[in-house]
C-alpha cells in the first residue's frame, strides 16, 4: 500500500453528483457495515477502456486503508491505462458505491460487498484514461453550465445452454433455452426464472428495476433500470451485467450481453433514455411545444443527430456490433428523430399525463455490450454541442427508415450511420468533440486498439467463407 497524497481527483468526483456533500460520514458508514454485517472480503471494483470489469479483493481490515489511501496496482497489466515504465497506478474507492452483493453462505450471511474506484497516478492527480473519470469530467462541464444529467437503459440480452466457451469444428452456434416472444408470459420456464432472481438480486442490492420482460427473440430479455444520474447508472449496468451472468452461470447455463450473437435473431441493444434537469425541473420539458420539447431538449436532440455519426464507434464498440445496425432487425440505421416512430435513431417517448418531469429522449444505437461510462460520456457531450451552438433540429422523420431506400434518405440530407468498425473508427478519428470528450489517452488508446480488431476480423476465415467458397474453388 502506497500513500495517495491528496489531489483533485477526489474533489473533481464529489463535485458532479447531485446531494453529494462530500462529507468522510460515508467512509465511517462503510467500515461499520462490513463490521456489523460479517462481511469477509470486499471487491474493488473498475473497468478497463473497453468496459471489462476488473477487480481486487481485499480483507475487511486492509479497508481502512483502501479508503484513506487507495490500493496500488500495475496499470500496465489493464488495457489502455499505463506504459511498463508507468506502471504503478492507484485505485480510490468510492464510498458512496459501497454495496453488499446478494450472495450468502448457507446460514444467509453476506460474504461479500464491491465498492467502484476512482482510478488516480500516484501523485494523486487523476488518471485521465479512465472511463468513470471521462464521465465524471462530461457531467461536470454540464453541470457548470446548470445541468445534471440523467439517464435510464433498457439492457436486452440472451440466455443460452451450455458454457460461455462453446465452440469447436461442430459448434452452430449459442443454444436457445425457450421459444417466446415479445411480452410472452411463461413463469415456470427457466429463462423467466433467471430473470426473476436477477432482479430479486439487484433490487437486494438497493438498485432499483421498473420491469422487465420478454424481448422479440426467442431466449432474450430486458431489464430497464429505473432512471439516474448518469454516473451512478454506469456502475449499475456494470453491476446488472455481473449480477445476470453469475445468476445464470449458477444455474449451468450463461446469459451474453453480445450485441449480435445470432444471425437468425435481432440483436441486443441498450436503447437509453436521457434527460437534462436544471435543480428540480425538467430542462427537455415545455408546456408551448406541440411535441412538449423546450428549445434546449431540440438542440441536445440536434447535437445527438448531428454527431451520431462520429460517436457510434464508442456507443457500438465491437466489430459485431454492425451486425446489428443492418436493416430488417429493428436497429437504427440513419441519424432520424422521431415520436412514435421507432425507426428513428431517436425516439421522442410519450409524456404520461400532468408529468413532465418524465420528458426525456431514447437513444435507440447504443448496444448491450458498450462500455457505459464512455457511452454515456460521448451522448452527453453531443447533446450539449447542440445546446452549446444552437444547433437546429431537422425535421421530424415519418416515413419507416428500414423500408426507406438510403439514396432516398440521402437526398434528403439525412446521414446514415457507419455500416463496420473500420469505418466508424475513421469518422470517430476525425472528431475534435471525441477526442476533447475521451481525453487525448483514451482516445489515442481507444483508436489504436479498434484498428487493431478491425485488422484481426480482415484477416480471419469465417465458416461463412469455408461453407461457401471451399469446395467450389
């Protein structure tokens, strides 16, 4: 353990939320928790550039410490973090994270809690490559000009039979584990169970679910998180992830969050609702509009359009994740906005009755398998490009986009969105706002590692090309 002389970085993240004090009471809090309820380890939690969840696990009396002075560890190990030469990095955990995971032993006793970090260099100056931190730092700048930014996913994802390392010359493919379709209702399967003991587990956790359901495909499900500060959501859907697999994984099967892992099926998106508050009042929200749009939600609406383009390699970050974006399975294809329509890359959901506090618009690209923290970063700072120039919101789109030929629409001015990585990686490489809203680290990592995957995918022989090319030539 190495000392973490004090720095920004601490003030830098208590400054962004709302209700956030910043008092030490939360630390006090934490230690008499895991003292009171028996806690034996506690899980440091953060994630690498890409989103991959990683994790430290200390005993309850090395907590103190973690708490006063962060725990050290190599960051050359942890993708786009540190050089070799580099290499010491500190994780600060964030007290008001603490949470008690909802497994226990046979007596019922909670075994173990995870606290996020904040990740800092060891001179206590914040680490600028990592993705809570690009987060914490886009909601700050919204909040310096008066806004607090929130928002609420929708995770669709698949349960399927058998391990997550399936595969082999005889391998077609993920198996289904049921046969139903959008809202169907079948309690005693077990998909319907998995996603019963889900939620009962987050909701232990204190995260609170709106509903869940059946999506389209056979074996998939949605769980919508209730809405949040945008911060606090990217822990969630971390945590929601972890919580589905290792509730799948002790039932012997896995669920997958992978944006397409079926060619037959629609694929898993994380369609997100956002929305903008000035203290307590709904920033998106007019009484004068005919759709209930103030001028602020239509310019953050036109900054997301105008840039949706440039941000898709970080809201659908995988090769595979284009394999959604294609016509004939409900993705979005072209930077539209709509209200009902759900064709659209935007959606402008109904306003429930004498409630405009529940003005807000869904982003309908970002898929099941981005990194939240620099999804949410990228949506934010598009948005607040629009409000920041006046941006002018294009008109709104009424015909089916997927039915619509794209020479049509790009007569009509309307941009599509990257049809691969490759080419997604190249318009994001072009982009002044990706590059100021990642940071110069994250960026140039984010970039190197995503041509590097497009490379690998070029050169990969698929069964597609066996099946279909070996034996006649």
């Amino acid at each position: 353990m190495e000392q973490n002389p004090p720095g920004k970085l601490r003030e830098d993240m208590e400054t962004i939320l709302p209700d956030n004090d910043g008092s030490g009471q939360s630390r006090e809090y934490v230690l008499r928790m895991v003292e009171e309820r028996g806690i034996r380890s506690v899980q440091l939690w953060f994630t690498d550039v890409l989103g991959t969840l990683k994790a430290v696990t200390i005993a309850p009396a090395e907590l103190a410490d973690a708490l006063e002075d962060g725990m050290t560890f190599d960051g050359s190990s942890i993708d786009g973090f540190s050089r070799v030469q580099e290499a010491d990095m500190v994780a600060n955990p964030d007290p008001e994270t603490f949470e008690i995971l909802p497994w226990r032993n046979g007596s019922g006793e909670a075994l173990v809690a995870r606290i996020f970090c904040d990740i800092s260099n060891t001179d206590g100056t914040a680490f600028e490559g990592s993705p809570r931190y690009v987060l914490a730092q886009a909601m700050k700048s919204a909040k310096e000009a008066g806004y607090t930014f929130f928002a609420a996913p929708e995770i669709e994802y698949f349960y399927f039979g058998g391990s997550e390392g399936s595969s082999g010359p005889d391998y077609s493919g993920p198996r289904l584990l049921d046969s139903r379709s959008y809202f169907d209702l079948a309690s005693s399967e077990l998909t319907s169970e998995l996603c019963r003991q889900s939620v009962e587990a987050l909701e232990d956790m204190g995260i609170p679910v709106e509903h869940t359901q059946h999506e389209d495909a056979p074996s998939q499900h949605e769980i919508d998180l209730r809405y949040t500060d945008a911060l606090t959501m990217a822990d969630t859907v971390m945590t929601a992830r972890m919580i589905v697999k290792e509730v799948a994984r002790r039932h012997g099967v896995f669920a997958s969050f992978m944006p397409k892992p079926r060619q037959d099926l629609q694929g898993s998106g994380m369609h997100t609702h956002l929305s903008l508050f000035l203290g307590d009042a709904n920033a998106f929200y007019s009484a004068d509009d005919p759709v209930g749009l103030s001028s602020t939600a239509r310019q953050f609406v036109a900054g997301l359009i105008s840039h949706a383009p440039e941000i898709t390699a970080v809201t659908n970050q995988w090769v595979n994740s284009y394999k959604r974006l294609v016509p004939g399975f409900e993705a979005p294809t072209h930077a539209t906005w709509a209200r009902n329509n759900r064709s659209a890359l935007v959606r402008v959901p109904h306003v429930r009755h004498a409630r405009p506090e529940t003005t807000r618009i869904e982003y309908r690209a970002t898929d099941s398998g981005s990194n939240p923290y620099l999804a949410f970063a990228m949506l934010l700072a598009a948005g607040m490009q629009g409000i920041r120039e006046g941006y002018e919101l294009p008109g709104e789109t009424t015909v089916n986009v997927f039915e619509t030929a794209p020479q049509e629409l790009r007569n009509q001015g309307v941009a599509g969105l990257p049809q691969d990585l490759s080419e997604a990686i190249s318009l994001m490489e072009q982009s002044s706002l990706a590059r100021h809203t990642l940071g110069e680290h994250a960026f140039e990592w984010f970039i190197r590692n995503k041509r590097e995957e497009c490379r690998q995918y070029r050169e990969h022989v698929s069964s597609f090309e066996l099946d279909r090319y070996l034996h006649i030539l």
